[in-house]
C-alpha cells in the first residue's frame, strides 16, 4: 500500500537550484555486508545533535545542510559535497517492503545476522537478495537514502549468482519503487512473476508501481489477480487503497479492517493499524485515528507512521501542544520531509516566540533531505514541488511539478502541478489540473482546498467555495496553515 504523509504521497518543503550530477554527495564503495548496527548509534544520536542545533540552521545554506544531514544519518557514510538540484517523494513515494520483511521484530539484528553469514556463505544467492531488501526497508524506516546503493549492491550479487532469480527481481522493484521510478519497478516486478507468478511481493510492488504511474484500472485489475493468487495482508492493503484512490472509502476501511484481524507480526499489525489511522484522519474521524495510531504504537512503539500520524491527529483535535511534542520526538529520531514540514507549520500555526525560527529550521532540514535524497538515486520531484510551492522557490516548484507529471499522471501529481501554477500566477493553466486530481472521487481534503483555491482566482467563485467548504468538512484539521487559510478565503469571498 502506498504510504501517505499529510494525505497525500508526497514528501514535502523548500528546494534549491543549481548543481549537476557531478556535483552530488557520492556515497563509497562499500563492501554490501559492512556493520550497519554501531554507525546505527552514531547516526542516531548524530541525528539528535542536528535536530537540537536550532537556529543556527537558518544561516546555512542547502549545501552546508545536505552535508550536515548527510554526516547526521550516515555517520560519515556520505562524502560531503555539494547538494544536487535536480529534476519527490519520498512518498512518498510507495512502500517499498512491507513491515516485518525478514520476518524479526529487529531488522538491524536481523541485517548484522545475514552479514555474517554472507561472510562465511557469499555464494548465498538467495541470502543476498534478502539482505537487499533489508537496506531498503531499513533505508525507508531510518530516513537513510544512503542505504540505497547498498541495497543496489546486494541485489547484484545475488543476480550474479543466480540471473533471474524471482527474489531479487523483486527486490530491484522495490529498490526502484522506493527511489520513485515507478516505470523500472513495474518492469522488475514483471520479470520477477515470469518467474514466480505467486511471489507476493512482486505482485504487491506491481500493484504499487500502477498505482504510482496512474494507471488506476489497471492496478485494480493487479489488486483483483494478487488478491485471487496471494490473499494476505500486503496484498489486502493494496486492495484497499486502489480502492480509496477511487472514492470508496467504505471498501477501503472493510478490507483494512480485515487485514488487520489476519494481521499476527507485531510489524503487520502496527502497518495495517497505522493506515486505517490514516484513512480514518483523511475522514476528519480524529477519534477513531488515535484509537487506530494507538493499536498500531501498541504493537510497536516506535513505528514511525504511527507517531507521525498520532500528531497529526492530535493537532487536528486541538492538542496542539502534544502534536509539537510527538512530532519533536519523530524528527529527533528520523528527520524525515513529512514529520519535519508538519512540525515547520505547527510552529507557525503556533507563533510564539522564536517559532518562525524554529519552522524554517524544519523547512532547512527538509532542503537537507532531499538533497541527500537524490544524491542516492531518489527521484524527488514530488517532495520538492510541494515544498516549494508551501516554503520554497516558486519556480522552482514549478519546474519539479512539470518533470514529475512529464513522468507520470496520478492525483497527486496532478495536484502538486495544478498548485505550484497557482503560486506562479498561472490559474487558467491550473485549472484542469486541479480538477483532474479531484476527478477519480479520491477524498483528500488538500486537493479540495487546492481546488477552491485555484476556481477562486479564475473567478470561479460559487465553485472555489463549495470545494472550500468542502474541504473543511471533510477533514477541518487537514493542515495546520492550509485550513485556516481556507477559511479566510471563504470568509472573503462571501
């Protein structure tokens, strides 16, 4: 299933211009089996000591961040270097490996335990397409891209070893789902069930990979043959958000509902707990969304979409006061686009003292991310043009929102171009892009905001407020700016 940041599958914040790819951080050539679970430590507290230097931030520019972050989440992994701008998300990006992938509550144990054995078993094919599937996982729960290459490095060897095997072709889909080239992921997922019609998880990342190029019919029909060949919970979460992609909300919840009652791993069960949280919290159902974070944080209490997600809904109930210190907490750990632009715009929503510093400290970490993002191979267009249109260079977003459509057409690409031309002055262009993103019923109360928005400035007025006010009763705590903002606009244009 796709993960969602701020209902949406974007990353988010400001970007940068300049640099080529020879100007990008290079991660080393390291041996695949390297000890990951002391430069572990490192990294945290190296994270921690970022996330706690305040204002200093502001003074810096992106080069100077991408380098910082790059020394905080590595550990000294990451040669420092210029940031790259190029041409999102993380989401967002899609999940590129389910909870729970090796099948251990502790996927850094379970990382050190498979680098031992491959020292002793390196012709263990089948052990070094796992180990790749770990980094990646490991690269998207630790907000580390610099695990990438790594993962690269694993899963080429274990093709060496044995060409065409159906675990690591399925593992090079998820390492190009969870770097956002969605058209390789789903060529690799292809490949991966010649091989093995029933391998779960490529039939999962195939439905991932349609989902994220737009092509919505045909992902229900993949949702529909994994579901008929592999029925388990990856599988089901993916059914239910093809589903909610389309409007039906009512399926979506029953078919969550029912993952999570298959769910038995502390991993699943935090998963499928933390998405209807999420579809829950996209409804404007804040009690049902903490009830839901709160099973998920039960299974594991550190599983960041839950902590994430428990904020968010805390803010949208008014506890703004919790909200900051959950999301303080998850940025001190995992300084990650969604967490930090949450926090940023809290901040500002807040407007104590000193927090304008503090929300463009959030929105500099996030330049931070992205750069060290691309400088491992992930496409982040979508994070940037959203965070730039928000706290960014205009055009800048705008030139990332063309490059990402030009890629594929979903909703939220949709969205994100529709919304950086309207920062750009450019409503009459934006129009059928906002209103296509809204086209296949997805109820997202960004893209109705984005919508009333956009009707509004094209004179459209009777419409821009029915998806105002839409907007806000569909989720009224959608976005710690957004929704004030709408209100104003509404109050306007009476």
């Amino acid at each position: 299933m796709s993960p969602r940041t701020n209902d949406d599958e974007a990353g988010e914040r400001p970007v940068s211009t300049g640099g080529d790819a020879a100007s990008t951080p290079a991660a080393p050539e390291a041996d695949p089996t390297g000890s990951d679970t002391e430069s572990g430590d490192r990294r945290v507290a190296a994270v921690r000591r970022v996330a706690a230097t305040g204002r200093r931030w502001r003074a810096l520019q992106l080069g100077s961040c991408a380098a910082l972050l790059a020394v905080a989440l590595t550990g000294g992994a990451i040669a420092v270097g210029a940031a790259r701008d190029g041409g999102p998300a993380v989401a967002a990006a899609s999940t590129a490996v389910d909870p729970g992938v090796l099948g251990s509550g502790n996927l850094d144990a379970s990382i050190t335990a498979l680098q031992v054995h491959l020292r002793s078993q390196p012709k263990d094919f089948g052990s070094w397409a796992t180990l790749g599937l770990a980094y990646v996982e490991q690269a998207r729960t630790k907000g580390d891209p610099a695990r990438y290459p790594q993962a690269e490095k694993a899963l080429k060897r274990a093709l060496d070893l044995s060409p065409g095997n159906d675990q690591a072709l399925a593992g090079r889909a998820a390492l190009a789902a969870a770097r956002h080239d969605f058209k390789n992921a789903l060529t690799y997922a292809d490949q991966a069930l010649q091989q093995n019609p029933y391998s779960e998880r490529a039939l999962s990342l195939r439905i991932d990979a349609l989902v994220e190029l737009g092509r919505y019919a045909e992902a229900d029909k993949a949702a529909r043959t994994a579901d008929t060949r592999k029925p388990g919970v990856p599988v089901f979460t993916r059914y239910a958000y093809v589903h909610e992609l389309r409007g039906d909300v009512t399926t979506a919840r029953r078919v969550l509902k029912q993952a999570l009652a298959a769910a038995t791993s502390p991993g699943d069960v935090a998963y499928v707990a933390a998405q209807l949280g999420q579809l829950a919290w996209n409804q404007g159902d804040y009690d049902s969304a903490l009830t839901y974070y709160a099973r998920a944080l039960a299974a594991d209490e550190n599983y960041l979409p839950a902590l994430e997600g428990r904020a968010r809904a805390q803010a949208a109930s008014g506890d703004r006061g919790e909200a900051i210190k959950g999301l303080e907490t998850v940025v001190s750990r995992y300084p990650l686009p969604g967490p930090l632009v949450e926090l940023g715009e809290l901040y500002e929503a807040r407007g104590a003292a000193g927090d304008k510093a503090r929300a463009h400290d959030q929105y500099a970490l996030v330049d931070a991310w992205i750069a060290l993002a691309r400088a491992n191979g992930v496409n982040a267009d979508l994070d940037t043009a959203l965070a730039a249109a928000d706290h960014g260079d205009k055009a800048s977003a705008l030139h990332a929102a063309r490059a990402e459509w030009a890629r594929r057409h979903t909703v939220h690409t949709a969205d994100a171009l529709a919304w950086a031309l309207h920062v750009n002055g450019r409503d009459k262009e934006a129009l059928p892009y906002t209103r296509q993103a809204t086209a296949t019923g997805y109820r997202s109360a960004a893209f109705l905001y984005h919508r009333g928005m956009i009707e509004l400035a094209t004179g459209h007025t009777e419409d821009g407020r029915a998806s105002l006010k839409a907007a806000l009763k569909l989720n009224p705590g959608f976005s710690p700016l957004g929704a004030a903002r709408a209100r104003k606009a509404l109050e306007a244009a009476r």
